[in-house]
C-alpha cells in the first residue's frame, strides 16, 4: 500500500493550521518541576552536612510562617464573605468557613503548635517570631504581593472549565450545532440532486465553521470575499424548542473560486459565539481586554473541538476553520483559506493503492482472520453456508 497521493497538484502551504495558532491543554509540567527542584534541594542540604535536628526546627519554623500566611488570608476573605451567609452560602457559616480557609486548614494549626513547642526548646520563652511572621503576611496582603499569576489564573480557570469560552463552545453545541449536524450530510445530497450542475465531493459534505480569532465576523460572506458567492440555502431543519414553535435552522451555500475562477461548493458559516466575544472586549463593563478575548477565542476553538470530537452524532460532519487574518488587507485571504481547507480533505480521503491492487478486503485491512463470503454471480445469494 502506497502513500496518501494528493488530489490537487497545488502545493500544501502548511501541515496543520490550527496547530500553530491553538495553544494545547497544560500537562503539569509546573508540578514535575517542584518536584525536581524539591529534589534539587534535599540533596543540596544532605551535602552540606547540617545537623538533622537544627535543620528540621527551622523547616518547621518556615512550614508554620507559610501557614500562618494561609490562615491571615482566610481570614480576611472571612471579613467579607461572612456579610453574604444567605445569598451565597445558604445561611452556613461552615459553607463559608470552608469557602474561605483551605480544605484541611486544621493542619496548619498543628504546623504552628509544632513551631511554637520547638521554638520553646530554644529559651525560656517564646520568641517573636511568629508576630514578626503575621506583620510580613499582613504586608505582603496588603500590597498585594501574594496574587497569582495570569499563567496561574488561566491554568485553574481552564482546569475548572469557567472560561467564558467554555460557556461559549458548549451552549454552541447544545443549542445549535447538535441539532444541524446529524442532517447536514442529507441536506447536502438534497441539494446535489436538485442541481446537477452543483459539484459537491462527498468528502467535502459537512458545516465548515469559520473561526477567525480576531472575532472579526462579516455578516455578509460575498463582502468578505468577492471570490465567495452565495447560491442557495440548504433544506430547512424545523423543531420547536424553549417555548418557540417551529423554529427554522438553516444553512448556505457558497461557490468558492481560485484565482483560476475554478469554483469549488460548499456549505460555510462563522461561529456566531465569537460576535459574543468581541462585543464583550468592546463594552467596559465585561472587562475583556484585547489580548484575552485572542486567549478566549483560542480556548473557544479548543473547546469546541473537543466537545464535537466526543460527539458519535457529530462525526464526519463539520470542519472547523481556524486562522488569523493578516496584518495587511488581503482581498482573497478568506477565500484561500476555505479552499486550502477543502482540498486537505479530499487528500485525507482518498489513498491510492500502488501495484497491484488488493484483491480481498481482508488484504485491505491487512487483516488474516477476517474472511469473506464472495459470490461469483452477480445476483443477491444468501450468506448461509448449508445453502446450496
């Protein structure tokens, strides 16, 4: 079996265009690194031959000032949260307790009893040490030197999935791309047999979304691209849903020409969600800056992909379109865009056998215990084996 063989002679512009431009999911290689650098340190202090108990005391000691920061900190929040009981925590003041101090904070107090006895071994009294402990955290709180970093911030809101992109993506998919998609291959060969002249490959019969991550959406694609004309509209997808009586889904069609002026067919549409996005960064009150709506739109796309790619109903019938509009005007971009996108799937589709070709499916699949009943007539035969 021979290699995929492309169906344009065309060269390819780029192997993979959402791969440059989507950030992947982060894979905790932050915690590998404390665990190196934890390592690191033990091995330095095991070389530096300091004695076991002097050293332990002091670990102690540094161990209870972290708590002593956790616990001034939980108690702050506790300040305000303790004036939001009903609203947001039912009326518990544990609810809230637990809110605002870590899950096990019981923990930190035997840290800080620990401290303290071993602190006594030293004298006869307690030193100040630990309020010179409270007034560092204190300060640090107060100027604000203890918040996390963006890095941080984007790890837990994309490991808790409460990016707004996350919304975004899934009301998408729940509200509308869940309904269309399954039907989109029949609306495709509809509208083949109603126009002959209509040429669609089936490996191009799906949704291509368009998700450009400047959230720049045209209403109107023929303005977009002069080289993108629309045709006609797929077959309607009708349903009743939240309280609206047939509520009509449909998509369009659009002949998409080279610089040949050779046209290729297909059905394409942006994701609305991203007008969302954009409308946001340009209202103050959303406090959506520029460079987190890009973030945003990146995670949308990421989500989104991996939402329909668990979805059974979903597959085979979309192809999201990610890309970034250049910074000189390009009248053609888009249009070259769609198409790049629509020969890469024909490529992925077909492969050419070399030689000479198999002869039984089970060659194919390169499979030896998969056999085949074959008749040699041309007619319907049962597959029964006692059949005479």
């Amino acid at each position: 079996m021979a290699a995929v063989a492309p169906m344009s002679q065309e060269p390819q512009r780029r192997s993979s265009p959402a791969a440059l431009l989507i950030p992947k999911a982060r894979e905790g290689r932050a915690q590998r690194a404390v665990y190196v650098l934890l390592a690191t340190c033990t091995a330095a202090l095991c070389l530096a031959g300091e004695p076991l108990s002097p050293a332990a005391h002091r670990l102690t000691a540094h161990l209870a000032a972290l708590q002593i920061g956790t616990l001034l900190k939980g108690c702050c929040c506790l300040a305000e949260e303790i004036f939001h009981l009903q609203s947001r925590y039912h009326g518990s003041f544990w609810r809230a307790l637990s809110a605002c101090f870590p899950p096990r904070w019981h923990l930190a107090l035997l840290f800080i009893g620990g401290s303290a006895y071993l602190d006594l071994q030293q004298g006869d009294r307690l030193s100040p040490y630990l309020a010179l402990t409270c007034l560092c955290h204190l300060l640090a709180l107060a100027l604000g030197l203890q918040k996390p970093s963006a890095a941080e911030i984007s790890e837990m809101t994309e490991r808790s999935k409460q990016n707004v992109a996350h919304g975004l993506a899934w009301s998408y998919y729940v509200g509308y791309l869940k309904i269309v998609l399954p039907r989109i291959k029949e609306s495709m060969e509809e509208i083949s047999k109603a126009n002959p002249n209509v040429q669609a490959c089936r490996e191009t019969w799906k949704l291509h979304i368009l998700i450009p991550l400047s959230c720049n959406v045209w209403d109107d694609l023929e303005k977009a691209d002069s080289n993108i004309q629309y045709l006609t509209d797929l077959t309607e997808t009708t349903l009743t849903r939240g309280g609206i009586k047939k509520r009509v889904y449909k998509h369009s069609f659009y002949a998409i020409r080279d610089g040949d002026n050779q046209a290729r067919h297909c059905a394409v549409e942006y994701a609305t969600p991203l007008q969302t996005l954009y409308a946001m960064s340009q209202d103050e009150c959303a406090a959506l800056s520029r460079d987190d709506r890009l973030e945003q739109a990146k995670l949308f796309y990421r989500t989104l992909e991996e939402i329909l790619r668990g979805s059974k109903e979903c597959t085979g019938t979309y192809r999201l379109i990610a890309y970034e509009e250049p910074r000189e005007a390009e009248p053609h971009f888009l249009s070259r865009e769609i198409l790049w996108h629509l020969r890469q799937q024909q490529q992925e589709e077909f492969t050419v056998y070399e030689g000479t070709p198999p002869r039984t499916l089970a060659t194919a699949l390169g499979s030896t215990d998969l056999s085949l009943q074959i008749s040699a007539s041309d007619l319907p035969q049962p597959l029964r084996s006692d059949h005479p």
